[in-house]
C-alpha cells in the first residue's frame, strides 16, 4: 500500500511544531480539497471520547459523519471512523492517490501528522460533517488550518510544555486562539481557563458559550443512566454531556430531543478509556497529571499495581504524585521507543524520591489489580503480550 509506504518515511513525533507549513500548503491547495462542515476539539484530555460521542449523536441524526482522531492503539487507520466504521487499506489507499494527485511532491515535504491531517479530507470527501481533534495545542495545530464552524474545548491542563507553555496561561492561550466563531468550553476549568476563552471570544468577536448541560438534571439523569449501562467511567460521563451541548446548538434540539438521542445511543467505541480487559486489569491511554487525578479518584477505594512507564518529556514526578495514593507497587513496562526517548533513569529516581515500591514488570498475577497506564504506545504494547499470552 503505498499510503502505508509513505508513513513509514515519516516520524510519528515532532519535535517541533512547524507554525506556518501547514497553512502554507492548505493555501496552496485548499481550492483543490473537499468542502465539509468542521467542528474541531481541543483540550488536554477528553477530545477523543467527546468527539466520537458527537460523531455517534451526529450519524444517529442521519448525516454522514467523519471523525478524526489521534494517536491510535494498533493500526494508523483508527483514526478515520466514517459513518460509524473504522477506514479499511483500500479506503486509505483511494485516499492517499487522490491527496497524491493534489500535491504530487509536496506529499513528502509533509510531517506524519500533517499528512494524515491531509489524508482526511480525501477520506471524509462526502462527509456532512466532519469532527477534527486537534493533535497537539490549538492556534497552530494542523488542524486549525482548515475552516471550522464549531469549536469545543475540553478540559485544559498542564502537558506538552516543552511546545505549548511552561504555566497555564500560556498553554490555555494557545489553545483558546484556535477559537472559530462558535464556541463551547468545558465548564469543568480553572478560572483562569475560562477567564481567557471569554476575552479571546471578545477579542475575536466570537459567540462562546459555557457549557451548562451537566446542571439540566433530567439530561444529566440519562446520561448517567447511559455510563452504568454501558459501565463507563465518570470522565467519559462529563465528555458525553459536552458532546450532547455541543450536538445541540448545531443541530438546534431542545431537552425532550436530547433525551430522546440518549436513549438510542449506542455504546462509545473506543478503546483504553479506564478499560476494564478482564476481572482485575484496566487499561488507560491517559499520560498526564489531570488523567492521572481522574484514574486516582476511580480506583480510591484500592490499591493497585501500576504498570506504567512515559517518555522523557513527561513530568512523571507529578504523575506518580497524583497516583501514589492508590499504588502498591509501580511494575515498570520496557518497550521500544524509536522516535521518543523513555523516562529511564529519570523516572526511577523520581519513583525514589516519592518513596514508591518498584520492580521490573514480568508478569500478571491473577490475586492482584492491574492498572496499565502512560501512553498509546505502552497500551499497545501491553495490549499485543497481553493477546499472544
């Protein structure tokens, strides 16, 4: 496939974001790409989940429906869901030749991300609307090139410092000024959070609204109901209302219509989001200190093994912080890492000085409970043993 040739030229990491490449293609060729409706997600945590929830209330509407997402578990195809299925090679590949067309040599100038930034709107080409998560920050995300007709904001924290800001105005602003001209925050932010989406929506003379759902008791009541049927976690309940407020105001629907959409939801299909694979183990894509705060408050009544490993760049001090509370003991996870260099001597000395238990990871033992935790790629890794054991 040659889709799959061209990624492998590619580095699935930046180390730095390119600020004006991608807007310097998109004007070169942006009469030639296809025209769709855009709503782009943006936050540290929940732009997954609170996409596919849209994507799901959107396609049950009848409308033809993209979603792209990032990054995936197994395969580079997981993150292309149309109408309600993962894209197959033979899509990728009329895709890849049709953006081919487009770009000719310009297709390798393109980073991974910005190429499969690309390469979805040749996949989502007949879409009504098409749901963007922005991969990393906002104002100059790949993403954030395209048009966008409805934004949402997630919850935003401390990750990625090295590109977006060392404090947490600077890494808010940053995402806020990717702002479209409607607008929804997450209400669940720092003041400070907030503070800045309301003066950017000024500044950009932008209709923003803050989200109110979760406080509707009826809707909130359904969507409850929804997550114990479903036996999902409490965060994926708080993405699901904002995706539900979200769905809304673009589809203009009032209470009675909502709770009518919640009941023939159908179960969110991703996977990694507190995930429970068997009677004592539970996997999670988080990698940061606002994911880890959320994992702490769901297992607060146990104690679990901690299979966890992150990347350099990562403050795994504040992470184990957050955890230490509901760990017995850290089981370390070696993997390969060929792009992103592991935390290695800087996370045992950070496990020392928090007085944690640690040990190499080896095995499951069937008496003890597991949470595998850090990144997609420790997921993806543990996940492959997992299914070969």
């Amino acid at each position: 496939m040659k889709f799959q040739q061209t990624l492998s030229s590619k580095s699935i990491y930046a180390k730095k974001i390119n600020r004006f490449f991608m807007l310097a293609m998109y004007e070169k060729y942006k009469k030639y790409l296809p025209k769709t409706r855009n709503i782009q997600i943006i936050g540290t945590n929940g732009k997954g989940s609170t996409g596919r929830f849209l994507a799901l209330l959107l396609l049950n509407q009848g409308y033809k429906v993209g979603h792209y997402s990032s990054p995936h578990i197994f395969d580079f195809n997981e993150r292309f869901w149309l109408n309600g299925k993962i894209a197959n090679n033979k899509l990728l590949e009329k895709a890849h030749e049709n953006l081919n067309n487009v770009f000719l040599d310009d297709v390798e100038r393109l980073s991974y991300f910005e190429y499969a930034t690309f390469l979805a709107f040749f996949v989502f080409k007949d879409c009504d609307f098409v749901v963007l998560e922005a991969g990393v920050g906002g104002e100059y995300d790949a993403t954030s090139v395209f048009e966008i007709d409805f934004s949402i904001f997630t919850n935003i924290g401390f990750d990625h410092q090295d590109l977006l800001g060392r404090n947490l105005q600077d890494i808010a602003r940053t995402k806020l000024k990717a702002m479209s001209g409607k607008a929804l925050v997450s209400a669940k932010q720092e003041q400070i959070v907030i503070n800045m989406a309301k003066k950017i929506a000024r500044l950009k003379n932008a209709h923003l609204d803050i989200s109110f759902l979760y406080k509707n008791k009826k809707i909130y009541s359904k969507a409850q109901e929804y997550t114990s049927k479903n036996n999902l976690v409490f965060f994926l309940k708080d993405n699901l209302l904002l995706a539900l407020e979200a769905f809304s105001k673009i589809c203009d629907k009032n209470e009675e219509e909502l709770i009518k959409c919640l009941e023939f939801l159908p179960k969110l299909d991703l996977r990694g989001r507190c995930e429970q694979i068997s009677e004592n183990i539970f996997i999670d894509v988080g990698h940061n200190e606002m994911a880890a705060l959320a994992l702490a408050e769901i297992f607060k009544e146990k104690k679990v093994h901690l299979v966890y490993n992150c990347f350099l760049d990562k403050d795994s001090y504040k992470i184990l912080k957050a955890l230490k509370s509901i760990v017995k003991i850290v089981e370390i996870f070696e993997y390969e890492s060929k792009d992103r260099a592991l935390a290695g001597v800087n996370l045992l000395a950070n496990l020392e000085k928090l007085n944690i238990k640690y040990q190499k990871f080896k095995e499951i033992n069937k008496d003890e409970l597991y949470l595998v935790f850090g990144s997609f790629i420790l997921v993806e890794n543990f996940l492959r043993g997992y299914n070969e054991r």
